[in-house]
C-alpha cells in the first residue's frame, strides 16, 4: 500500500509530465533516449561489439575533428545522450529545478533555445581544447563527450544571471542565493580539469558561458532566440 507522499509525488511527476511544456518534453527526451540505450548496451555487452557502446559512437561528441566531420549531427545528439543512471538523474534534477526558475522569467521558447547553444557551446568548447591543448594530444582520437550538464548549466547560469539574488532552500544550507550556486557549480567546473572527466568539465564550462552571455544579450534587448519564434508559450 502507497503512502500518501509517495502518492503526492507520483501525482505531481504525472501531472508535470502531462502538461507537455518544453521543459517536461525535453526531460522525458532525456529519460526516453537513456532508457534505450540501456536496452542497446545489454545487446552490445552480449555480444562483446565493443568496449564502447554502438550508440556513443554513433551520437556522442568526437574530440578528434576528422571524426566529428563524419557525424555533424553529433553536436546535437551528445546533449540528449546519457550512459548512466546517475548521471540522468542529477542532469534531470538540475534541469527540473533550474529550469522552473528560469521559465519565471523567460519563455519556453527560449528555455530550448539557451539548452540547444549551451549544448552546442559545450560541443565546441570541448573540440577545440582536445585539439589546442598539448595535455590532450595523445587522447583526442579516442574522447568523447556525451551528456547534458553543458546544457543544463546554461539554463542554472542564465537564471543566475537575470535574479542573481533570487534565493533557494538547499537541504542542510538553508537560503542560497542563485548566484552563488552558478559560481560554485563553474569553478568546480575549473578546478577540477586536472582531476577526471576533463572533456566533460570543459564543456561544462562551454554551456555555462552561453547562458551568461544570452542574458547579457537579453538586457541589451537582444534575444537571438526570436529568429525561431513559434507557439511554445
């Protein structure tokens, strides 16, 4: 028998889900492509194809430009494409949470639009450092990049950006201001390049530097986002 905050909560996420907004699409997308590749990967382990699966392969973000040349459409893929359940679940937590603040102030439309150029954003700034940055050389014909945190910390760092002082309730913190959540999440991004997931940090830091200057471009009264104004609202 259910207890009646599991019923609360499973009522909430099927009304969230149904109301079909950018932002609940974009997280079942996220959720739906995960859960396929779970699938996939059972297959691809069964058979022992690769040490890599067929699908990060085929969507992930190469480092190496003669490969990302063979799969254009990567660049799009990788921000839609997680391999683990962890990594889902504080993508999606993130994104449930930053981008109800950002849609207070800004329209689904462009909620897309700032999680598509963060993602690209993340895309190119992870291309270019595998291949400008000596520390990478022996390492660019076999990364990757796959996720969307890039994308997902362009939508946090542009509500930061806009309401820098607007505050939330962090279990044990207490009150945190925005602005102070973006700048922890970056410099983390900073610091720890050298530690692991380097790639993956630099991208980070790709997606968060678009939803900066979209804002930025916004108070100037420009909103690049208009060019593909649809009924998104």
């Amino acid at each position: 028998m259910m207890r009646p905050f599991q019923v609360n909560i499973l009522d909430g996420l099927k009304f969230f889900f149904s109301q079909k907004t950018i932002l609940s699409r974009l997280m079942l997308i996220n959720i739906a492509i995960w859960v396929i590749c779970m699938f996939i990967s059972v297959f691809t382990w069964l058979f022992n194809i690769s040490d890599i699966s067929f699908v990060t392969r085929l969507f992930a973000v190469p480092s190496d430009i003669s490969s990302l040349a063979e799969k254009p459409w990567s660049v799009l893929t990788y921000m839609f494409l997680q391999e683990e359940f962890w990594h889902l679940f504080f993508n999606m937590l993130m994104l449930y949470y930053g981008g109800k603040i950002f849609l207070q102030y800004f329209s689904q439309r462009q909620l897309l639009y700032t999680y598509i150029l963060g993602g690209l954003f993340g895309a190119v700034f992870f291309v270019m450092a595998f291949n400008i940055f000596p520390v990478f050389e022996n390492l660019k014909g076999n990364a990757f990049a796959l996720g969307s945190s890039a994308s997902v910390l362009s939508i946090l760092v542009a509500a930061a950006t806009y309401q820098p002082e607007y505050r939330l309730n962090l279990l044990l913190l207490g009150q945190v201001k925005m602005k102070w959540i973006a700048i922890t999440f970056v410099l983390i991004d900073i610091l720890t390049i050298p530690h692991g997931n380097s790639g993956g940090h630099i991208a980070h830091l790709g997606g968060a530097l678009w939803g900066f200057l979209y804002v930025i471009m916004m108070k100037n009264n420009i909103d690049l986002s208009s060019m593909f104004k649809r009924k998104t609202r």
